[in-house]
C-alpha cells in the first residue's frame, strides 16, 4: 500500500523516509525486547488512565538513548513544521513509541489545540505527529508489516455545503506525518501482524 496519489484537504505535512529502513528495523527489534504497558487516554469524566474500549495499545518503555536520537530529530524539523502550518512552535513532548496487535485500535479523538479537550497539557498540544515504524500491507505472508490501522482523518467541508470528509493515510516504513493537533482522526483495529509507531506533539 501506498499513499502516491494521496489527496490531502487537512493540510498534511508528509515527510517519507524521515527515519531510515535500518533505524526502524533496529527500533522494532528494541520495541519487541522490552516491557510494555496499556497506553493511557485521559476522559473528563474519568480519574483512569486505562480505558480499552477508547484506546488499545501498548506503550513501549525504549531506551532513553532511543528517545533522545529521535527526539533530536524531530527537533531538527520545527521551522520546517513552523512553515507549513503557519505556527510559531517550540519542542516536541519526549516521543512515545507504541505497539498495535491485532484487534487493538484507537477511536476518533482530537489530540489538543481545542476548547473541546479539558486537560491543560493536551490543550497546548498544537501539531500532531506520527512516524510510522512499518510498512501496512494486504499479504499476510509480507515479514515485518500488518494489515488494518490505517490512519484515518475526519472532518468537513467549509459552509454553506459542510459535507464529510475522510481520508486514509497508510503506514510506511520511515514515514513521518504532521497534522492539526485539532483535527479528528482514529486507528482502527488491526488485522494482523504488529503496527510499531512514534508519537509526539509540537507546542
């Protein structure tokens, strides 16, 4: 699966190969080696963290020499994201590295920049990113790939029509996506194999 002729009306800013095949490879093989747990997901009505119907997936305790190589590369694009989305950002939150099995998923939810979010540290969270650690395939039989948990985006068109939008963006290796930390998107559930991603938010 490829993203060639991706149509893109939420401003996307797509970035391929902004890891390495070699860098995700070893990345993948660190994910798998150490201890994982449920990802959080904050809910206003809610003092849990862990809410699985909401969001399934685990988050991947990596080594702090891993964080900081990526983080100092997300540092190297913030006046390249500056640009494009016409903000004055600062540093990123330390990146989060997450593991999708099959049948995790994550709903539709925005990440910050909006009134609709209560909590102070998300609210601040003004660009989304995703750097996508494998490649989604259709062939099971494809080593180091999964099917399902394309990154999905919702939203509408200007007035007077308002008409729904949605657009599927498919994982691969290396590719890094920024969006809108206010724009709706989701992971649905995956259908085989393990979706390994990075996540951060610029401020």
């Amino acid at each position: 699966m490829t993203n060639s002729s991706f149509p893109d009306p939420f401003g996307l800013f797509l970035k391929p190969a902004f890891l390495d095949e070699e860098t995700c490879a070893r990345i993948r093989a660190e994910a798998r080696s150490v201890p994982g747990h449920p990802a959080p997901v904050y809910l206003d009505d809610s003092p849990d963290l862990i809410h699985q119907n909401v969001r399934k997936t685990t988050s991947i305790e990596i080594s702090e020499a891993t964080i900081a190589m990526v983080h100092q590369r997300l540092r190297e694009l913030t006046s390249e994201l500056s640009e494009h989305f016409g903000l004055e950002l600062e540093d990123c939150e330390s990146p989060q590295f997450l593991m999708y099995k099959p049948g995790d998923f994550f709903v539709r939810h925005q990440d910050g920049n909006t009134g609709l979010i209560k909590f102070d540290h998300l609210r601040v969270r003004r660009v989304s990113i995703v750097v996508f650690l494998n490649q989604e395939v259709t062939d099971e039989s494809v080593p180091e790939s999964y099917g399902g948990g394309a990154l999905m985006f919702y939203g509408n068109t200007p007035p007077p029509e308002f008409a729904p939008l949605e657009q599927k963006l498919h994982g691969e290796t290396g590719l890094l996506v920024a969006f809108a930390a206010q724009t709706t998107h989701e992971v649905p559930p995956i259908a085989f194999g393990e979706r390994f991603s990075i996540v951060t938010w610029f401020k």
